[in-house]
C-alpha cells in the first residue's frame, strides 16, 4: 500500500492492476477492423474524467483524464492518454483508437493482466462519453474541449 503523509492509499484487485497497466508506455494499436474515413473534427486535446462503477463492498472512484487524438491518415488516430489515479498516482500511455460506426473504439493489451477497452461516443454539447473495461471492471468516461 501506498503512503501519503501517513495516510494509506488502498491500491487491491483491480485498481492495482489498473494502475500497473496505465503506468506502462507503449505505441501499441488495436485489432480492430480498419475504419471508415472520419473526419479531423474529433482531432486534437480533450479533458475530462475516468470513474469506476462500485463493485460489492468497493467505492467507485475517479481521475482525471486528458485525451489527445492525432489523426493517422487511414481513418483512425493514434491516441494519447494522460491522467491520475488515486489522485496523486499518474499514468500515461497511447493507444490506436478507430471509428466503429458512431463509435470511437481502443484496446490495449496490458501484458499479463489482460486487455484495456474504451469506447467513446458524441455526446451533447460536443462532448465525448463512453466506457471502459478490464476484466470484472467498468467505468465511464466523460471527455470535452
């Protein structure tokens, strides 16, 4: 467990491994089938946050999040994600991200624990919304300009 100023940060099951799996840096893509042309209006910085749904006798918890999506020239983008976990904990990596009908979609295969998806469609007022899962865990996501 993590200290900070003599409190404990509880890092157990998945968040442990979520961290783990955000901490590592790679310039990985996805599986998924190549996407139709989309446009550049969904390149560039967005900012939000990441939440994890409750799980038995777990609190849900959130952090921050800043995407950037730079536009690959096939239709897909490759993906910078920033953010923090346990408020003080941050992580980055990039990720391939591709259009699925309406959908912005991303996996990451995070070695041994398994693969972490997102998806991610407009909401309103130029929003992004969406969710992500690995293994048992869900969460949401809620990104704008």
């Amino acid at each position: 467990m993590a200290t900070t100023s003599g409190k404990r940060l509880g890092l157990s099951g998945w968040s442990g491994v979520f961290l783990l799996g955000l901490l590592l840096w790679a310039t990985g893509g996805s599986d998924a089938a190549q996407a139709a042309e989309w446009t550049d209006e969904l390149a560039g910085r967005w900012r939000g946050q990441w939440t994890t749904q409750a799980d038995g006798g777990r609190r849900p918890h959130q952090g921050t999040l800043r995407m950037n999506l730079r536009p690959l020239g096939d239709g897909s983008y490759q993906g910078t994600f920033v953010g923090r976990f346990a408020v003080v904990i941050p992580y980055a990596y990039r990720a391939r991200v591709e259009r699925v009908g309406d959908t912005l979609t991303s996996s990451k295969r995070l070695g041994p624990f398994g693969s972490y998806d997102m998806q991610l469609r407009p909401g309103p007022g130029g929003t992004l919304q969406g969710g992500w899962s690995a293994g048992s865990e869900r969460g949401g996501i809620s990104l704008r300009r």
